[in-house]
C-alpha cells in the first residue's frame, strides 16, 4: 500500500464520494414533487443509499487527505472547483423522465463498477464498494423497468424519453475518459480503468434502451471537465449556494 | 377521468418468519413494478424476503355473513391450542 | 388534527331506540371492540365520515412533506439530510397507508387527490405555515409530530379495521419523527447565539399553530358525539391539547426556551397548565385559504400532479401493452 500515490487516491475516492454526494442531492430534490406516491418513495431510498454512500466515500477521503477534516467538511466546505463529480450528475432534473433516465445511465455504470472494486487492493475502497453493489443493484433494475416502461409507453412517454437521451447522451462519455489517476488506481490495484469498461455498459445499456424502444443519438461527443474538475457546469454552483449555505452562513457551529 | 393504476395486496415474509403476512396494499402499472414498490414502500429494502403481490380485485373474501359458520367450528376445537393441557410442572418446558 | 373539524350526519346520536336492527348490531359491536371490516355492514354516514376523515389525514400527510421538504436541500450536514428526508419519506409513506384504507370505503386515490387539488377537501391548518429558518425542522418535528402522535395513538383503537392497521403501522414508524426534532432543537438551543435566536424564533412561531392542530373546543359539538360514539375519534380536542400543553412545557423548560404565552402557569387545583387560547379567528381564515402558504402549497401539490400525468399514464400503456402481447401470445 506504501507505493500508492496518496494524491492520486484522495482524488480517485473524491471521484466516487462527490457523484454520489451530488446525485444524491439531485435526486433528493423530487421528495414530495413526484409523479405518484410510490415514485415519490422509492426515489428517497435510491437518495438515501446515496447520501449513505457518500459518507462512507468522503469519509475516506478525509481520511487520507489526513488533514483532520470530516466527511461533512468535505461536502460542505470545498468549492466548485474541488469537486470530482461527472458533469451528468449536476445537471439539472428535468422532468421525471430526465432524471430516471440519468439514474439509470449511472446505475449501469455503477453496477459493472462497483462489483470490481470489491477486489480492491485497499480494504477500506473493497468495503465501501461491497456495500454499494448491493444497494445499486437494486436501483439498476428499478431505474431499467421504469426506463423500459417510460420509452416504451405513450406516445407522448416515448418522445419524452427520446428527449432526454438525446440530452444526457453527451454526458455519457465521460465516464470513461481515463487519465492518469485511473492508471496509477490500475496499476495499484485499487480500481480498474474505467476505460475498459465501455463495451460492457454498451451491452446494458443497449440491451435496455432497445427494449425501451429508444434510438442512442449517433454523435459520439462527450462533455468533459467534471471528473478531474477542469470545468463544471455552472449548474454545480447553484447546486452548492443551496446545499452549503447553512454551513457558510454559521461557520463552525454544531448541527 | 383518466384511468388509476390498479390497487395491489402486498404480502411479505420477513427474514425469520415462516409465512407471508399481508402488510398492506399500492398501486402499480403492472405486477413487476408492484414488487419493486412494495419492496421500496413497505420493507425500506431489508434483505432476506420475500414478497407477494395480488392485484386486490382478485382476491375473494369470505362473506361478513359467513364469519359464523367459517370461524366457530374451529374455536370450539380448544384442544387445539396447548394451553388446553396441564401438564406438571416437573416434567419442564414443553 | 391532522383529520380538523370533520362533520358527520349533524343529527344529534340516534338513542338505541331509534336504531334499526342494523344499527343497533353496529353500535354493539363498536362498544365491543370489535373491528369494523370493509365488507361488514355499516351506517351510510359511518362510511361517509371516514371517508372524509381518513382522506384528509391522508391529504396532511402529503401536503405535510412540503414545509419539511423545503430544508430537505439545505440541511447543514450528510446526517441531518438523511434523517429528514427518511423522516418525510416517511409522510408519503404515511398518505399512502391511508388513502389505501379510504379505498377500502369505495372511494379512489384520484377521487380524493382531486377532491384536495380543487379544494373541496382539506387538510390540516398547520401546514399552511411557512419553515423560515432550520430550527423550524427541529420546532416542527417536536411540535407538530408531537402532537400529531397524541391523536395517532388513541386512534390505533378506531373501530374501523383498516384505518386502525394504518395507524398502528404509523404510530410505529413515527417513534422517531418527535425525537429527531427535538434532537435538532437541543443543538441549536445549546448552539451559538445565531442558533439560540432561531431555535427561539422557531417556537414562537409554530406554538399557536401547533396548538390549532387540534381544533377549536368540540365538547359541545354533534359532530364530535356522534364520531366518539362511532370510535373513529377516541379524545376530545379540549382533552389532547391540554396533555399536549402539559407534556411540551417541561420540554421547554429543559431546552431553555420560552414559550410565548404570558397566561402559561401550573395549576395546582387542576394539575393542568392553564395556557391561553391560540386566536380562532386566523385559524378559520387559514381554514378558508388566507394562512401564508395555502396558495404555494396547493399549486405545488397541482403541478406535481400535473407534472406527473404522462408518467402514470405512460407506465400503465407499457403495461396494458405488455398484457395484450401476452394474452396475443397464448
Ligand atoms: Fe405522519
Ligand atoms: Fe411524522
């Protein structure tokens, strides 16, 4: 473990901790605004595992950034530019469609990602991951049937959800844009390359998509700048001004 | 008026039960979703069980008017139930 | 309460003499405890009033996850925001067991969602207040769900079967909503003095309406009789906020709070606080739309609803679609 570079590691669990922190908080927007009440809760669960996930994450990273800040500091108290999350989780909800539409873009990563992380080299990432890959098999096969359902609907249900793909699809590629961080996380052993696995979640999410009779738009650009923090979208921010005020309003105080 | 989805009974055996017993009911678009509902509705997702769903329309009840004849004959069979017995206290927990 | 100013048949209660055999049958067994059951016969009015109770129980519920709901995003750590939002996923939860039990009435949850978003229905008054500051989630997980309890436990014993299995499964789930409040407001009460100041303000603000929750005095209300003679009420308004009073004082005290009620004191004849009344009159007007929030929490109820109509539809097509492939294929 000595020869892991520890910057690469803080940045690597970063990654993780601040997609889940800000997904979670996206979709913990929808409590008491969605379409039905079963929706309305099964949405707070999926926000739930996230929040939970991301204490666990930030957790670690305050740990090995090692400078005796908490989880908590670590949502609350760093800047747009210090955040490692994809550009597809801080995009704004949407309609209903747009935001189960990105949880199931997510969860289909997450479910071909977190089960290798299991193996980690580092005990603390394989634990973490351990209990994530149960909650996010849940969520995959839930945002899959609704995704099915929803694009394979209505008319109108089907143009919405066509809508939708064509705007996150953009958004789809970064995460799988690998740099060095994922490299020195690959040859360490603490994580696979996202990289390689672009087929996979091509498999799933062409399987899904098809079913749900949805057409994947042939541009292949992808957005970039959320992973390695380069250039957030400028919904990031506002995202912040709300979730950070209490504690930059009334700094130090206990909660 | 538009059309509601249909109501579901929500049955669930829980980690150490030996039955389903009915938690209550939703509604849902179809059978699957049903399931995914009463798991996020009525298990808040504890691992280990098992849920039925029946759509609420086809369940048959038994009439009010038959809680007599359905339900006596069984209650005036007290042997049944092991509090019928006595038995001594020497011979221990039984 | 969550179910205020209910209005039953509005005819004084029938003696047993006046009653059918029917009715007497009924009455009989209600004395007895014995849970009423959907496909039991029962009194028209019976049905009618619980249809109305029950759905705007159900109706607080989710127009209750709103004021809560408005902090959810802003919740000053990763903890706090899992609780409250557990908390008011909760509340959905909570509607959603009781509109299920007025279905076992004959009435649809589309019924009874229309009938709130058109405003022939209503829910309770206390929702209509506005959640300014963050002590306001600690004030309204001590207060309202505190006095939203004492009125849920005494109804686990209703007579009506399904409505008394919702609340016995609510009264569970709700243990913790009180107590995560309260632990807000022992943090800021003990916090910085920006936190004092809030959690202050806080129960300024929420102690009138909380005590509105329960509705003004019934003892000599037809209504109130004939829904106590029935067991879908088990306490007189009167009754629940006086015990409200008497259990939230000491609360305060320990938090070093102050409630704002110069006329509040121990009797020590009565064994009761005596407290002054909370001002009827803007109850009615919150009643008749006019409280701060009516308009912002209907519109936000209609537009999630609205919002959400090519999702329903758009999941049953796929189903019913589904079904017709199956049947097609058989
Ligand atoms: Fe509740
Ligand atoms: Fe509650």
């Amino acid at each position: 473990m000595a020869q892991v570079d520890q910057k690469a590691l803080l940045e690597f669990v970063l990654r993780q901790g601040d997609n889940t922190l800000v997904l979670g908080h996206r979709v913990s927007e929808w409590c008491g605004h969605a379409p039905v009440l079963e929706e309305d809760i099964a949405l707070a669960n999926t926000a739930l595992d996230l929040i939970g996930q991301t204490q666990m994450w930030l957790g670690l990273a305050a740990e090995i950034e090692g400078e005796g800040h908490s989880a908590d500091d670590m949502a609350y108290l760093r800047d747009a530019w210090d955040f490692r999350n994809l550009l597809l989780v801080e995009l704004p909800n949407g309609d209903f469609g747009r935001t189960i539409l990105r949880q199931f873009l997510f969860d289909a990563f997450s479910a071909i990602y977190l089960p290798l992380l299991t193996k980690s080299a580092d005990p603390r990432v394989a634990e973490i991951a351990a209990k994530a890959t149960k909650e996010v098999a849940y969520h995959l096969e839930r945002s899959a049937q609704t995704v099915v359902g929803l694009g394979d609907g209505s008319e109108e249900s089907h143009a919405r959800m066509q809508e939708a793909l064509d705007y996150l699809w953009p958004y789809v590629g970064e995460m799988f844009a690998s740099d060095s961080v994922d490299q020195a996380m690959a040859e360490a052993g603490i994580g696979p390359d996202p990289a390689g696995l672009r087929a996979e979640y091509d498999a799933l999410i062409g399987r899904v998509l098809s079913e749900a009779t949805l057409r994947i738009p042939e541009d292949s650009f992808a957005h970039k700048g959320g992973r390695n923090g380069y250039m957030h979208t400028e919904h990031l921010g506002h995202l912040l001004t709300q979730m950070q005020w209490l504690q930059r309003a009334y700094p130090g105080c206990e909660w | 008026m538009k059309k509601e989805w249909p109501l579901w009974e929500v049955f669930i055996r829980g980690q150490h039960g030996l039955n389903h017993r009915h938690v209550g009911s939703l509604h849902a678009p179809d059978a699957e979703t049903a399931i995914l509902n009463a798991r996020d509705v009525y298990t808040r997702r504890n691992e280990g069980l098992s849920i039925w769903v029946v759509e609420a329309r086809h369940i048959s009840a038994s009439a009010p008017g038959d809680k007599g004849p359905l339900f006596e004959p069984s209650e005036s069979k007290v042997y049944r139930h092991p509090t019928f017995y006595d038995i001594p206290k020497d011979v221990g927990h039984m | 309460m969550y179910a205020q100013m209910v209005k039953s048949t509005g005819d004084a209660v029938k003696s047993r003499e006046d009653m059918s055999d029917d009715e007497r049958h009924f009455q009989d067994k209600v004395d007895a405890n014995i849970k009423v059951e959907p496909r039991d016969w029962m009194p028209d009015d019976y049905r009618k009033t619980l249809i109305r109770q029950i759905g705007q129980h159900a109706h607080s519920e989710i127009v209750g996850q709103l004021p809560e709901g408005n902090w959810i995003t802003r919740a000053p750590t990763l903890e706090r925001k899992a609780i409250l939002l557990a908390k008011v996923q909760d509340e959905a939860g909570h509607g959603l067991y009781l509109y299920c039990a007025a279905e076992t009435l004959g009435v649809t949850r589309d019924e009874l969602t229309e009938k709130l978003l058109s405003g022939r229905m209503k829910y309770s008054s206390i929702f209509n207040y506005p959640t300014l500051t963050w002590a306001d989630m600690g004030a309204v997980g001590w207060l309202v769900d505190g006095a939203a309890i004492m009125n849920q436990v005494p109804l686990q014993r209703t007579s009506y079967g399904p409505y008394s299995r919702a609340m016995v499964r609510i009264c569970k789930e709700e243990s913790f909503h009180q107590r995560q409040g309260y632990a807000i407001m022992m943090k800021m009460a003990q916090g910085s003095p920006a936190q004092r100041k809030m959690a202050q303000d806080a129960l300024n603000r929420m102690w009138y309406p909380s005590l509105m929750m329960f509705g003004p005095s019934d003892k000599d209300s037809v209504h109130s009789a004939q829904s106590m003679a029935w067991k879908i009420k088990i306490n007189t308004n009167d009754e629940l906020r006086q015990k409200f009073v008497n259990e939230t004082v000491p609360q305060a005290e320990y938090l070093g709070l102050t409630i704002p009620d110069e006329n509040l004191k121990f009797n020590e004849e009565t064994g009761n606080y005596d407290f002054s009344q909370p001002d009827w009159d803007e109850f009615f007007e919150v009643l008749k739309g006019n409280g701060p929030c009516n308009t912002d929490r209907l519109n936000a109820r209609r537009k999630a609803w609205d919002d959400g109509a090519w999702v329903r539809e758009g999941l049953l097509a796929h189903a019913e679609k589904r079904a017709a492939a199956k049947v097609a294929a058989e």
